[in-house]
C-alpha cells in the first residue's frame, strides 16, 4: 500500500496569513509588474503558470482548495511559519487555506493544478479563491489553452 502524501506545504495560520496580507498592501502601494499568466483547461484539470523574472515578489491569491505546484527556477518561498528557498525542480503537494509570498532568486516557473469541472478559467480561478478579482490574470487579460 503506498502511504499517503504528507503535504509539503500545509495550511497558513491566520497570522501568518496576515503577515502576507500586509506585505501585499506594501507591495501594491509600489510600481508593479505585469506578469503573464498562462492557463491551460484539459482533461478535467487546471493548470495555471506565472513565470517570475529575478528579484520579484508575488504574493499569492488565499487559497482555498488542496493543489499541485510544480516550482521551477531558484524561489524563496513562505509557507507559513518558515521561508524556504527552492533551486531546481519540485512537485509540491500543497493544501488549502494558504496565501502565499515568493522572491525569485531568478528566473522561476511556477505552476498550480487541480482537478475542476469547471469549463472557463474564470470559473476555475472562482473555484480556487474567493479573491479572483483581484488576480493579476483578471487585470491583464487571459492566455488561454481550454481544450
């Protein structure tokens, strides 16, 4: 029998999710960049991708369902009670009720995947946050693949 995954990013106490909170007002207050989110609706799942160029900092949407992410690049990343730093290539289980901050150490693809009925990346960004207005792919446009 093969055990069950432990997560390797578990679910954010409140406080931690407060401390991302304020860092986001922080960094809103700031100029921006404009990342590209690319979307992909196959086969029952979501997949969407940010690439973070060097020395940027993005925090994340709260999270409100267990997913996947697929980290590529060097990342610090704070998981609530502690910040890693991620080189290389990693499948990471990650559960609900998370938000999330990252500082690219260069370039990094990150991508999140769930399972969905959804049919539109709207539905799918709706299904994993109560916080999909204010997503950066909501602000800039949608780079879809629905298949």
């Amino acid at each position: 029998m093969i055990p069950a995954v432990v997560p390797d990013i578990p679910p954010m106490s409140a406080e931690d999710v407060e401390r991302v909170r304020r860092l986001e007002n922080q960094v809103l207050a700031r100029p921006q960049v404009s990342l590209r989110t690319d979307h992909v609706l196959h086969a029952g799942m979501y997949a969407r991708t940010v690439c973070l160029p060097p020395d940027t900092l993005l925090t994340g949407a709260l999270i409100k369902i267990a997913t996947t992410l697929v980290i590529s690049g060097d990342v610090l990343v704070f998981t609530g009670g502690e910040t890693r730093r991620l080189v290389g290539y990693h499948v990471l289980a990650a559960t609900a009720g998370r938000k999330q901050a990252f500082i690219a150490c260069a370039e990094t693809h990150i991508t999140m995947i769930f399972p969905t009925q959804a049919t539109t990346v709207e539905q799918a960004e709706a299904e994993f946050t109560d916080e999909a207005d204010r997503l950066m792919s909501r602000k800039h446009g949608l780079t879809t693949t629905e298949q």
